[in-house]
C-alpha cells in the first residue's frame, strides 16, 4: 500500500498545529455518534437474539426501539460515521508524515470496516420496517454489522495505541502483531463499554424526551425501558473507574502527563456522579432525571477525548518537534528552487548591460587600462566559456588579485547581472 504513502504533502509548522484542533473536532462529532451506533445495534441484536420468531413480543419491541432510537437515520451514518473517520485519515497522514508508522494503514483498514459495518447496520435496521423478513437475514445483517464495527474499532484502538508508544512505531507493521498489547484491551474495552454506558442512558432520554410518539406509550412498557436503559447504563459506568485505571496504567511513559491525570480525575468525578444520579432514575422510576445524566454523560465523553488527546500530544511531542524542522526545511528548498527557476527565466537585454555598464562599472573598469579595477582584457577571457561564473561574481564579489582591493557588492537585480554579463561577454568578443 506504499500508494498511500505518496498521497500527502509535507505540512508546515501552521498546518500541523491546525491538525490538533481538527482531531479534537472529528473526535467530538465521531465518537458519540458512533457509541450509540455501536450500543444500540449491540443490545438490539441481543434483544432480538432472545426474541427469537416472536414478532411483536416485547424483546422485539425492545429490540427495535434499540435500532430505531440510538442509530440516526443514512445521512448521519456517512456525515458522522464515515467521513470523520477518511477525514482523520487525511489528517493523520499529515501529522505522520515522513514517520515510520503505519497510522494511514491501519485507519484505511478501520474506514472500511467501519463503512461496511454501518451499512450492514442500517439494512438491519431497515429490516424492522420491513412486513417480511426473514429471520436469518435479518439477525445475520445485524451480527455481521457488529462484527465488521468490533473489527473497525479494534483496529482503531491498536492505532490509537501505537501512536501513544512511539518506541514501537517502526516495528509494528500490522494490527496483529500489536494484539496483544495490554494498552490495545485495555482502550478496547473502555471505548466499548462507555458506548454500551451511554447507549443505556441515551435511550432513555431519547425515548423520553424527542419521539412525541412514545409519550403516549404505556406506562409498563415505559417503566420497563426506563429500568432497562438505567440499568445498562449504570451496569456499564460502574465498569468505568476500573477501565480507567486500568489504561492509565498501561499507558506508555512519553504518554504520561499531569495534564493526562488531571482530566482522568476529572472524569471520574463526573462518573461518580452520573451512579449516584443513575441509582436515583432506576430505584424511583423518574425519567427526568434522563435528560440530566445524558447531558452529564456527554460532558464526560468530552473529557474523555480530552484525557486521551493529551495523552497523545505528549507522546508525539518529539516526532511533531522534529516535523517542523522537517517542514521548514522543505519549505525553504522548495523556495530556492521557485528562486532558481525565476532567475533562470530572466532574459539578459543587451541595452540594460550598456546602461549598466556606463553607470556602475565603467567608473573603475576600463576595457583597455586599469582603473580601480583591473582592465576587462585581462579577467574576462577565462569567463567566455562560464557566463554563469562571471554573474556569480558580480553578484558576491570575493578576492581574486592580491594587486587591487577588493571590489564591492553593488546590489544589482539579477535582471541587469544577467545583462551586464552578456553586454562584457560581447564586448570582449568584439576587442578581439
Ligand atoms: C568601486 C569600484 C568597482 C566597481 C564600481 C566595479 N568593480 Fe569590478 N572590480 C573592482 C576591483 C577592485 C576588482 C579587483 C578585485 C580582486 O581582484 O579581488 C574588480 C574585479 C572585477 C572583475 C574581475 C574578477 C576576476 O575574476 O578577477 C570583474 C569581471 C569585474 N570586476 C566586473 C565588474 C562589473 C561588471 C562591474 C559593474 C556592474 C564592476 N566590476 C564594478 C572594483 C570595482
């Protein structure tokens, strides 16, 4: 896949410092909208694996309203599952670039599974709506949909790991050899559980707040999702604190810093927090408290991407020092050969030369005798065969002959360098 390598441009130091912001923004847009994805098609698939051919029992209810509820409708799924994900792509390329790691590689792998596994999971949710359906396809849509999602998130988290340890950025060359990295498992199960968390709470405000529809719902059922959703989602923040810890722990040194601990605490404050209120809507049945812990729970996601994006600035400091060096110095060739390529295609005027000539040489040259400077007859020849020589040395004059000083820088465009030369060259063939 080396194609990929040669797709991107060398970024510039203002570029690369764009690139943060951006990451934090696909990360923002994407992962929520991915962790509903991921949740609601987990618990609809199980529900819909217990309601085994009973339409319309209540685990069929309760699977639809899982898929119907937390996975958006297409658009979304390509606005804000697919493209930040390519988006990312894009950007870590630039980040990356010149550096041996297999970022662009592993997220290609991630954007396909990922787009593939969203489509299976918008056809099994198509499947709901649908009069008849067989019940083969229908949980098979929905299983390899989760699979193809699980296999795009793994990847995704093996990247995310590798880029925090970059002592092993040149020896890993694909996902698996990185497997087994307590760090991988660790992010892994984290990212998986804190979506199945927020899925839990998410059905509950949505079910609650946005689908008028499901207002009129009866109140049994209601009680039933409202326990079911509080119960998964404290089921799941209650995994948190450990998960945490857990990837604090192995998170490799250049990843460590106050920064990385400060945002972990702040996290799991919110998480204390967000049990206590959840302990509260699942004993007392009172699903205001919904809207509450959802926002609560957004905000920790937010910190959450925070408390990993730190992480990984710290870990890339050096590799992001160095780029800059890098891209500096690309800049600065790529602008002496823009210089190179103006000059060369500067025509000398042979008008410009004698004007030249009158004004700012012939004061200490002559052709014949020595002025300040030596006479023309006597430097020029050796010049015929070098023009280019000659333009260099009016354009920086060095010490050539003990016998005279040393002739002065007189600033002249590079059009009349060119056009003095000629005009001497000329000259000189003349005398002859
Ligand atoms: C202020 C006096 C002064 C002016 C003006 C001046 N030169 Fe000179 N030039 C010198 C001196 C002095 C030397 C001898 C330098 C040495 O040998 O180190 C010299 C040397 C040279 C040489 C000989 C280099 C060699 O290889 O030996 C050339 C050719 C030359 N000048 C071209 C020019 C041209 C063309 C201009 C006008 C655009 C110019 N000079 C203007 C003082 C001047």
């Amino acid at each position: 896949m080396d194609f990929l390598n040669g797709f991107f441009l060398p970024p510039s130091a203002d570029h690369l410092h764009l690139t943060k912001y951006l990451i934090l923004l696909v990360y923002f847009i994407h992962i929520p909208f991915v962790s509903l994805l991921l949740g609601g098609t987990f618990f609809s698939v199980f529900f819909r694996l217990l309601a085994g051919n009973q339409r319309e029992s209540l685990n069929w209810r309760i699977s639809r309203d899982f898929i119907e509820t937390l996975v958006f409708r297409k658009t979304a799924g390509i606005i804000l599952g697919v493209l930040p994900i390519l988006v990312l792509t894009l950007i870590e390329g630039q980040v990356f670039y010149d550096a041996e790691i297999y970022v662009v590689h592993f997220l290609f792998y991630t954007t396909i599974l990922v787009a593939l596994g969203i489509t299976s999971v918008y056809f099994y949710q198509s499947t709901f709506r649908m009069a008849d359906i067989h019940p083969l396809l229908q949980l098979s849509s929905g299983l390899g949909g989760l699979f193809l999602l699980f296999a795009g998130y793994f990847v995704f988290s093996v990247n995310s790991a590798l880029i925090l340890d970059p002592g092993r950025w040149a020896t890993v060359t694909d996902p698996t050899k990185f497997l087994f990295s307590w760090n991988v498992i660790a992010r892994f199960l984290h990212f998986i559980c804190a979506a199945f968390a927020v899925s839990g709470v998410a059905l509950v405000f949505f079910l609650f707040n946005w689908k008028e529809s499901l207002k009129e719902i009866d109140a049994s059922y209601r009680n039933t999702l409202l326990k079911l959703g509080g119960g998964i989602g404290l089921t799941f923040t209650l995994l948190q604190p450990v998960l945490l810890f857990w990837n604090l722990i192995t998170l490799p040194d250049p990843a460590l810093s106050m920064g990385v601990f400060a945002s972990t605490i702040i996290v799991l404050l919110l998480i204390l927090f967000i049990s206590l209120l959840l302990v509260r809507l699942v004993k007392n049945t009172d699903f205001k408290l919904g809207t509450n812990i959802f926002v609560l729970f957004v905000i920790t996601l937010v910190f959450m991407i925070i408390n990993d994006h730190l992480a990984r600035e710290d870990a890339i400091q050096n590799h992001t020092r160095l780029l800059v060096i890098r891209a500096d110095g690309i800049a600065a060739e790529i602008e002496s050969e823009r210089e190179r390529a103006r000059a060369a295609s500067i025509e000398p005027d042979l008008a410009v030369g004698a004007t030249v000539f009158k004004n700012q040489c012939s004061a200490c040259h002559g052709f014949e005798q020595s002025i300040v400077g030596p006479p023309y007859n006597a430097v020029l020849p050796k010049y015929q065969e070098d023009p280019e020589k000659l333009a260099e040395f009016i354009r920086n004059p060095y010490k050539v002959d003990e016998n005279y000083p040393a002739m002065p820088k007189l600033g002249l465009s590079e059009k009349e360098i060119k056009s003095i030369v000629a005009y001497l060259l000329q000259e000189e063939n003349k005398q002859k």
